[in-house]
C-alpha cells in the first residue's frame, strides 16, 4: 500500500526560453484539501499543450518519493513537491514496482496506470538544464500517467490501495527501458 503525499496543480503561464516565449503547466505547487480528479485532469489543473499533455490517457501525473529522494542527492539541492510536473506526488509505488494497467484507488478516485512519462524539454526548463531531459530519462525514474476510471475526490494523506493487477504487464521501468532504451 502506497500513500499520497502531495496534490499539485498549476495553470498554463510564459517563461523565457532561449530567447522565444514558451507556454507551459510545469509548474505545479501543492495545494491543501480535497481535490477532485476529472476525466482528463484535476479540479484546478492545466495543461498548455494537450496534444502531447492531459487527455483522458494521460489525466493525472503521479512521481515517487524514492526518485525525488534520489534526485535531491545527485543534484545536491531541495526539491519541492510538484518539481517534476507531477499532480501526484506518491510514497511507495516506485517505477520498478508498478506495472502498466495497474488499478490503484486513491481516496475516492479509481485511477490506473496508462504509460510512462515521456519527458519533453519542458521538464528542462523546470529544472534549469536541457541535459536533465537525457539524465532523467536514463535514470528510469519518469514516473507514470493514469486514466481516470471512476472521478473522485483525493488529498495528501490518503492511502493509495491496489485495486487489480495483470500479472503479465510490465513494469512502468520495462516499459520506459522498451521505449527508450537503457
């Protein structure tokens, strides 16, 4: 059993990007209280670019704890929550542990893992270097997106509980090392 420790949401705004305007939702801050989960996002949440972001395949981003734990020691700072992007920041589901089309229930949404991260070069401009995108991708640690099977309400606290796994389906890392390599 995993536990929720974070809901981050953010609305699209510009930042300066090699000398051009960019718009992104990368940057999530936490927030207090129940949240409710929708079909394609959280109540709150936005994304600035739904061809590749949102949609009801990709509606809630979640990111372990173990991988900021890790991050924070390699690149030697704090990281505060929603730092990768992330509306989920979760204790306990490790990429090498959750599998593709895992159902877990987080407070009262059913929610279930539909593909890794694929981090674009937003991600680097959150986090100060274009060279993260190939660091953090060869890390493993992408954490994961899910589709919304039954909309409810979610806070930090709430345990998250797997609901039905396939035995079969790889693990949100095979996949990621499928996709992009080693």
């Amino acid at each position: 059993m995993g536990k929720l420790l974070s809901v981050n949401v953010g609305r699209p705004r510009e930042v300066e990007h090699l000398g051009r305007t960019v718009r992104t939702a990368i940057f999530k801050e936490p927030v207090a209280g129940p949240v409710r989960v929708g079909r394609t996002n959280l109540e709150g949440d936005r994304q600035a670019d739904l061809r590749v972001h949102g949609g009801p395949e990709k509606a809630v981003y979640a990111y372990d704890l173990s991988a900021y734990e890790h991050w924070r020691r390699e690149l030697g700072r704090e990281l505060p929550f929603g730092q990768f992007g992330e509306n989920l920041t979760v204790e306990g589901l490790p990429e090498t542990e959750v599998s593709i089309d895992d159902v877990y229930r987080v407070g009262g949404a059913l929610l279930q893992v539909s593909h890794p991260r694929s981090p674009c070069y937003k991600l680097g401009i959150r986090m100060g270097s274009p060279a993260f995108l190939k660091t953090f991708l060869e890390s493993g640690r992408t954490g994961f997106y899910l589709r919304v099977l039954e909309e409810g309400d979610v806070q930090a606290g709430d345990a998250i509980e797997l609901v039905r796994r396939e035995p079969e389906a790889p693990t949100v890392l095979e996949t990621v090392r499928a996709e992009w390599g080693p």
